[in-house]
C-alpha cells in the first residue's frame, strides 16, 4: 500500500503514526511523508518524528520525503495528482478564527482536490478501530465506500454499522419513525433506498463482515452526528460524489462531515483502490 502521510506537529504526527502502525501490521507499506519548505518548527519537527517513527515500523518497506514550498493543501494534493497513492493520511491543522475563516478546512480542501481515499485522524478514538460506521446512500460509489468499510472491519475485527438517512421532506414522519426502530421492515419495503441498503449489506457480507443495520429520518449530517455520539463509532466512512450529477450538494455535505466528525474519518474517493 503506498500512503502518503502529513501532520502539523508532533502531537499530531503521533497520532498519525500510530494509525500508520496498525496499517503495517497488515500490509506492507511504501510511505512518504510530506514535508512544507520554510515551516514553521512544529511542522519541520512533524516531519523529522514521521521519518524516523516510520523506520522503526517491521512492515514498513521503504520510507520517502517529499518537500514542497505551499501551503499544505495545495503541495500535498500536487503530491498525490504527480504520484499514485492509494491512501493520503493526515491530521487536521487546527486552524481557529480568522486563520479558519481565511484559509478554511485543510482536510476539506484535499479532499476537493484528489480522487485518493484521505484518512482525517482524530485525537481520543482506539486505534485500531473496534466499531466502524459507514454511511449508504443512492449512489454507485456509496457500495464502493461499504466495501472499503468491510475490509477495514474485517482486517480490524471490528463491527460495522451501516447507516442510511432518509430526506425529511420525501417519507411520512410515522413511517421514518417506524423505520428507525425496525430497519429490517424498512428494508423488505419496497421503498426505492430499500433495494440499495439491501445489496450494501450484501457487499458487506461478501466482504465477510455482517453488518448492523441503521435507519434514520432527518437532515443527513446531523443524523450522522447523531449516530456517532450515540453509537460508540471508532471510525467514519464516507464517500465523495464529484463525478455524479449531484455533486455539489454531495461535496457540501461531505466538507461539513469533515469538519465536524468529532471521530477519524476516511473518505473514500473515485480512485479508491481497496484492500
């Protein structure tokens, strides 16, 4: 698996690390750390603790640096369009007021520029992941996403949790209601989201994970959000849509996933190669 990572700091870099680490005692690894030309101390320090953690790692088979002047978004996504990654794992910068305002999400703007599946690791959550929510919607690539989610549940041993939002304003309040409690009535339902969650669980299953099911009723973020709080989830999988007609709203929705998944979150991209 070739990965490219990048952190801030050495907090950060840490953390991603240590999700590098239980990648490698999967597969082997070809990394790259990205390094920012003229950073600051935090992120040169960063980049040396990723160089040096990575050679201690057994499964790890080469180790890179690749130094560009720009600002993180901008040279890790040159990075990515030069080279063939399969996985681009980074931390969020932590930018706060106007720094936020000015420049926005670094992990949002990657995401809009590359086809490769990014890995957002978050502080607090168990590295490997125990329990895994992947989100289902109408779409093709949406089965593609639940795949990755399976193997990743599969490599990890962990539970996987299949999760489809239903438009508040396209099903009755009684029946979403009902739905949400009993997922497996909605999907024997002839509702046309019903046949899609049924062949995603089927995905699942040949990826040989048994998926739990979720339904719920609402505006699609926050009952995302929901979930997560209220789930126990280690580790979001989502998708990005830009190649399909809805793509504008579909990348709204996943910026504002990304920015406030309280969770690591892996989005999965039109490229993504699976495990």
């Amino acid at each position: 698996m070739k990965n490219l990572i990048y952190a801030n700091s050495p907090r950060r870099a840490r953390r991603v690390l240590s999700w590098t680490r239980a990648l490698g005692d999967r597969f082997p690894l070809e990394m790259t750390v990205q390094r920012v030309e003229g950073g600051d101390p935090a992120k040169e320090e960063a980049a040396r603790l990723l160089e040096a953690g990575l050679a201690e790692l057994p499964n790890v088979v080469s180790v890179s640096v690749s130094s560009r002047r720009g600002a993180p978004e901008e040279i890790i996504a040159a990075e990515v369009r030069e080279k063939d990654y399969d996985l681009v794992t980074l931390s969020p910068a932590g930018r706060q007021g106007f720094n936020r305002l000015f420049h926005g999400s670094m992990i949002a703007h990657v995401v809009q520029r590359v086809s490769t599946t990014v890995l957002a690791v978050r502080d607090g959550e168990r590295i490997p992941p125990r329990r895994v929510l992947a989100c289902v919607s109408g779409s093709r690539h949406s089965l593609t996403t639940v795949t990755l989610a399976a193997q990743i549940a599969g490599i990890f041993d962990a539970e996987l949790t299949l999760l489809l939002v239903l438009s508040q304003l396209g099903i009755g309040v009684a029946g979403g209601a009902a739905w949400e409690a009993d997922p497996g009535s909605f999907m024997e339902s002839g509702e046309p989201l019903a046949g899609h969650l049924r062949v995603a669980a089927q995905v699942a299953a040949h990826a040989g994970t048994t998926p739990a099911i979720r339904v719920r009723q609402g505006l699609v973020n926050e009952e995302i959000l929901r979930e997560i709080r209220g789930g126990g989830h280690d580790l979001l999988v989502i998708g990005t849509h830009r190649a399909e007609g809805f793509d504008t709203v579909y990348e709204d929705l996943t910026d504002e996933l990304v920015r406030k998944s309280p969770i690591s979150t892996m989005i999965v991209g039109m490229r993504a190669g699976l495990l």
